[in-house]
C-alpha cells in the first residue's frame, strides 16, 4: 500500500466508519456502534470498487500475445 491513491481511499473509509460509528453509539450499544462503522465502510468500498469492475468488464479488451517476428539474415557471400 504504497501508492497515494490507496491511502486517500483507506483514509476514506476510516472517515465512513468513524463517522457511521460515532452516530450509530449515540443511538445504540457501542457493539452495536462499532458493527454498523464497519457495515459502512464495507459499503462505501463497494460503492467505489463496483464502477471500476464494470468499466474493466465491459470496456477493457485483453491483450492479444503476438509472436515476435524473427528476422533471418541472408548470407553474404
């Protein structure tokens, strides 16, 4: 997890789940508070991830392997 997007994106979700907790052990148990943090951050990383799948399933095409061509070299007499 080196790269910047991936500390903004876990960032993020920290905020979603402590944000979600903190309202959620107002109304309830802090069990209760804690589970529902998590549900949220589950459920905003799969609100960002599910775009990007469907963009890479149906617009991304597979690269075809080609064959390197090999040049052959006409003897010089």
């Amino acid at each position: 997890m080196d790269s910047p997007s991936s500390k903004v994106g876990l960032a993020a979700l920290t905020t979603a789940a402590a944000t979600a907790t903190s309202h959620a052990i107002a109304m309830h148990s802090t069990k209760g508070g804690l589970t529902q943090g998590y549900s949220a951050a589950f459920v905003v990383a799969t609100g960002l991830y599910a775009p990007r799948l469907l963009v890479t399933v149906f617009f991304v095409k597979p690269m075809r392997h080609r064959r390197p061509v090999i040049q052959r070299r006409e003897a010089q007499i």
